[in-house]
C-alpha cells in the first residue's frame, strides 16, 4: 500500500536527474574545466538562474500550494544576500587592509585594522564607524546563521501579525509589498548601516581565494544546483503528505479545514516562514554571483516578477515554478541584454530592450487568461491527463483557490 | 441523561439586526435532534456560534464533562474539543481524492509539525476504507473527491465528520439536492451516528424530519419557539402561524 516516496513522486527523480546533467554539461563546456564553449559570464548567469529557479520553488510552496500570494518574497532573498555579503566584503576589505598596512614600520594593533576596514566600507556613505549590525560580520559561521535567521525572523515576525489578524486574499498581498517596500526604502538610507543605495559590491570575490572566476562560477554553479536540488527534494516531500493536503485544503478552502480542527495561522505561519528561509538561501548564493547587492533589488517589481514567474510556469506544480522562472529569466536575460535582433517595421523599430517588459506583461495575461496551467500543463498534454469539467467553477471559495483549467483529474 | 452541550441566553446582533435572541438550547450525549425553522430564523448563525465562528454579544456556551466555555476558543480548538460541522453546500476538498480527504479528516495529532511528519499507518488506512465502505464510497477512494456526484459528495462530507469522531455533529441540510434513494441512506447514515454522539441536523424538509423520528426544535425570529416531538410541535398553534401555515 505505502510506496516508497520516489516511486509516489517520479517527477522528483526525473528533476534530479535533469539538474545533475545540466550542471555536468556546464562544466564540461566551461572556460573553467571543460572545453571553454560557454563563457564564464555566462556560467554565471546559469547559476544564477538556479538560485532564482529556488525562489520559484519556494514561492510555490506558498502561493501555488497554500494560496497565500506573498508579493514579498524578494525581501527575503535580498536579505540572505546582505547577510553573506556582509562577511565577504568585510573579510575581504580585511585582507587587503591588513596587506596594506604591513607595509608600515610599526605594526597595525587590531582596532587600527578593524577602523581602517571602516573607513574603506563606509567612506562612500561619509562614515566609518561599524553599525551595529556588523557586529557578527568578522565571522563567516555567524553570518552564514544569519541568512536563515534574520529573513526567518523577519517572516515569522510579519506572518504572525498579519495571519492572526486573519488577513488574507489580496490584503494579503499588498501588506507583503508595503514589507519589501518599506525594507527597500529603509535600506537606501545611507544611516541604516548596508551602504544606502551603493549596497554591497565586490561579491564574486571570495576572500582569500587565488583561483580565476572561471572556476569559482563553477563552484558556485554546483552549490546552487545543489541548493535547488535539496530545495526540490524537501519542496517535494512537504507537499506530498498529509501536511500538502492541509496546505492544498487552506488553498481552495480555508473555513473548512479550520472546522477540521486545524489552526490553519499556525500552518501559514510555517509555510510562510519556511519558503522565506529556501528564499534567503536562494539570495546568499545569487549574489555573489551577481557581485554587487543593493536595495533596488528588494524592490516591489522584482517579487511581481517571481509571481509572474510561478504563473507562467503553472502554479501548484514544483516543476512548473522550476521551468516558469528559468524559461522567463533567461529570455529576459536575452531580449534586455541586446542579443535579440530589432524588428524594423518602416515606421518604427522595436528594440526588445525597450520592448520585452511589454511582451512579457501580454504573455502573463494570455497564459492566466488561455492556458492557466502554464508551460507546465504541457505536461498533462503529453500524459493525457485529463481535467475536470466543473462548468467553470473553481476548486473552493477562497481567492486562492485553484481554478477549474489549472486543476488536473 | 448528562447534558453534553448547553447554550444559555445568547444573543447577537448583525448592525442592528437581532439574529439570535436570548436562545437556550441543550442536547445530551448520544442524542438526536432536528432543527427547524423559517429562513431567517438563526439557524446558521446558531450553528457558527457553537463553532466558533461567530462572536455571541452575550450569553453562556457550555461545553462537556468539565463544562469549558466555548466562547474563548477558536474554531480550530472546538473542532479538537469534538464538535464536528457539515455546511449546507457540501464543502470537501475537490482537488484531492476520497482518501485524501478521509486520512486528513482521522482523529489525529492536528498540530503542524506532526502532520508534516505523519504518514499513514497500515490501521489508519484501514480505517479509511472502512469508513469509505459505510458511506458508499470504497470504489471511489483513488477519484478526486470534485468528480463525485452532489450525493456522493455530501456522504464524503458525512464520511469526513465521523472520521473526526466527533462528540457531537452539527449538519446543515444534510438532504438538500438528493434523490429519494440518496435521502434513505443519509437518513440511516445519522440515526446510526447518533448512537454513539450527539446529532444536530438542520432541516427544512418536513418529510425528512419525519424519518429521522427526534425531538425537534423549533426556532423563530432567534430563539426558541417550540420543541418537542415533530407530531407536539406541529399542532403547535405559534408554530403552524409562523412556519407551517405559510
């Protein structure tokens, strides 16, 4: 009766097995330990993509599975960004502060080390003083905790408040985007102590590291690969239990599970809680990818653009956020980076760097409007799955219940 | 026979309207009960205060053995207390199948961290497919519960509060959109529950009352008008005037 959890979820083994072979693909064809076809830039962007596929997992979880749309969830990956930024510049500065200033007659003593490292993070935001928050950024054991923990706290914090107070639907999702707003504004002080609207730059390099950034892409393209794939596994194996039903049942019909005997809050709470942890993950190996974090990343738009992400890849499915949030983040990486040919009609030429975010709006609306499984319905197409004929009514009452086109027999 | 429930003077009012005034009602373990009345006589509301879902302005909800006030508890905690409900449009969960349903329905640990590590014992499988048996449904187990037909549904929903194992059942319209053949097996459905709980069934088919062959209750503009046999409460004089003679 009871079967093994691979065999309930073949996706989940077919998922790995796709992931291992792309990241091994990579590397054969890198600059760093492979015949040098995909440039490092590029293995960059790959794995970023992996990070950014994680969030969409995460999201998932919470919007596709438990119905609560989260348009915050950028808050928490920037945050696991700073967090691990925060250890890379400081320790890097360091180094370069300490190889300076052994050049010196007399030996630097430590406060002179840790004012000069100040002076050189915070000079450009007129300070340098260490605010409080550096406190544990000496220490990358610390500030690896601190990835999980502030975006943790920060989610249990916000979702206590707002779920107990039985806030749902679209209030919901604007209070989230008054959270990520209110941090992004917060964070472009320069007095709030992350370097105001310079945020954190000089990522990708890791401190004492010798090696090229062709390999260290490569490294940073297996963490993340692994991250997602570990994402995937503990995603996969939520949902698939009698804690997924709950999930699924606050989803389409929050009153009845709570005549159930459920404490539908206490499971938000968790579920909410838990993709801001997977999301703060996803951010502290993005950004050292990327290079450089600053507030504009927190901004609104971006967790938008995540729940774009989920939808066209077909929400309530973990795959479908992985294949929505790759396809649609690399053509954008594609249209906006120049790479995509103008169209000339005559009149006027359409620059898809100017053109994309406009087409990327119409395709939400068609998919939401035509096909709301997302390019993860084609999959039912190829399985012949069927979908329930219920004349046009959704699965339950409550707004983020699943509709009648998105649920499958 | 000990009073499993009682409700005593409750009152509450909806922006100046009185849906419920100064009601008192009681029911005993292992008891059947039919409810009945006009539209708008309170009957929902009446059921959302017991449940939690609706705040009563005044008024005691006593509950059990130890008599605990129901009126602090959240709706979560009074189903764990026992107290199960069925809505008038049957409310399963559509996307996930019969078993689904049923397994997430079993008197179990509710608390999240020991759901997300549950996992289906070969006895609470078991106990499903027993269940599924008694309301008509074993063949259906693996279907998703949105393929079922209205009745069918409504047994799942049935099948969901005993799974509960509730003490006492509360259930709105049990018999609403279902065939003569449909009705017969509901009927039997909650004359053998109430065999070893408390039922509440709300009702307006006359007929349907008649079969369940229980004190009835009758409620009024909020509050309790007549209770008794069906045959003491309908040659009722108040009752006939408000309710039957229409």
């Amino acid at each position: 009766m009871e079967r093994s959890f691979v065999a309930k979820n073949p996706s989940v083994l077919v998922f790995l097995t796709i992931l291992s072979l792309f990241a091994l693909g990579v590397t054969v064809l890198s600059e760093g330990f492979g015949i040098g076809v995909i440039s490092t830039s590029f293995v960059k962007t790959l794995g970023k993509t992996l990070c950014l596929c994680l969030i969409a997992v995460a999201m998932d979880l919470v919007w596709g599975f438990t119905g609560i749309l989260s348009l915050g969830h950028f808050a928490f990956f920037g945050l696991g960004g700073y967090m691990i930024g925060m250890w890379l510049m400081y320790e890097r500065t360091r180094l370069i502060v300490v190889e300076s200033l052994s050049q010196a007659d007399i030996p630097p003593t430590p406060a002179e080390v840790v004012d000069a490292i100040g002076t050189q993070i915070f000079g450009v935001v007129g300070s340098s003083e260490f605010p409080l928050i550096w406190a544990f950024s000496h220490s990358l054991t610390l500030q690896l905790i601190l990835v999980v923990v502030v975006p943790g706290l920060l989610a249990l914090i916000f979702g206590w408040l707002a779920f107990r107070s039985r806030v749902t639907g679209v209030y919901l999702s604007i209070l989230t985007q008054a959270m990520t707003l209110a941090l992004a504004l917060y964070l472009f002080q320069n007095d709030s102590g992350l370097r105001g609207n310079n945020g954190l730059s000089g990522l990708q390099n890791l401190p004492g590291v010798t090696v090229s950034q062709d390999v260290v892409s490569l490294w940073f393209l297996w963490a993340s690969a692994l991250a997602l794939g570990l994402g995937y596994m503990l995603a996969a194996w939520i949902v698939s239990g009698k804690f997924g039903s709950v999930l699924r049942g606050i989803r389409d019909n929050e009153a009845r599970v709570r005549f159930l005997g459920y404490s539908v809050e206490a499971y938000k709470l968790a579920v909410f809680t838990l993709t801001a942890c997977i999301a703060a993950i996803a951010g502290a190996l993005y950004y050292p990818q990327a290079g450089i974090i600053n507030p504009e990343e927190m901004a609104p738009i971006a967790s938008i653009y995540l729940a774009v992400w989920v939808a066209i890849g077909g929400r309530g499915r973990l795959y479908g956020a992985v294949i929505g949030a790759a396809f649609v983040s690399l053509l954008s990486t594609w249209f906006t980076g120049g790479q995509a040919p103008d169209i000339p009609l005559g009149f006027y030429t359409i620059k898809w760097v100017d053109w994309w975010q406009v087409l990327l709006g119409v395709s939400f609306v068609l998919v939401t409007l035509f096909a709301p499984q997302g390019i993860g319905g084609l999959f039912d197409l190829y399985t012949n799955q069927r979908h329930p004929d219920r004349h046009g009514a959704n699965l339950g009452p409550d707004e983020g219940a699943l509709r009648e086109k998105e649920a499958s027999l | 026979m000990s009073t499993l429930l009682e409700v005593s003077g409750v009152s509450v009012t909806f922006d100046g309207f009185r849906a419920i005034n100064n009601l008192s009602f009681q029911i005993g373990e292992a008891e059947l009960r039919s409810v009945i009345g006009p539209n708008g006589a309170g009957k929902t509301t009446f059921m959302d205060i017991i449940t939690g879902k609706t705040r009563p302005d005044e008024g005691r909800v006593i509950w059990g053995e130890k008599s605990v006030s129901l009126l602090d508890m959240t709706e979560a905690k009074i189903a764990q207390a026992g107290i199960g409900r069925k809505f008038q449009k049957p409310t399963v969960f559509e996307d996930q199948s019969v078993r689904d349903n049923l397994l997430m329905a079993l008197k179990k640990n509710r608390g999240w961290v020991g759901v997300l590590l549950y996992r289906p014992s070969t006895s609470d499988l078991q106990k499903v497919e027993d269940l599924a048996t008694e309301i008509g449904l074993y063949q259906e187990l693996s279907r998703k519960s949105g393929e079922l037909s209205h009745g069918q549904k409504q047994w799942l929903e049935i099948g969901m509060l005993l799974a509960q194992d509730p003490r006492l059942l509360l259930v709105d319209e049990p018999a609403a959109g279902m065939t003569p053949q449909e009705r017969e097996h509901t009927t039997d459905l909650l004359v053998q529950a109430a065999k070893t709980r408390a039922v509440v069934v709300v009702e307006h088919d006359m007929e349907f009352v008649r079969r369940l062959n229980c004190k009835v209750t009758v409620l009024h503009e909020g509050s309790v008008l007549a209770e008794g046999s069906l045959d003491h409460v309908t040659s009722n004089q108040d009752v006939i005037d408000v309710y039957l003679g229409r």
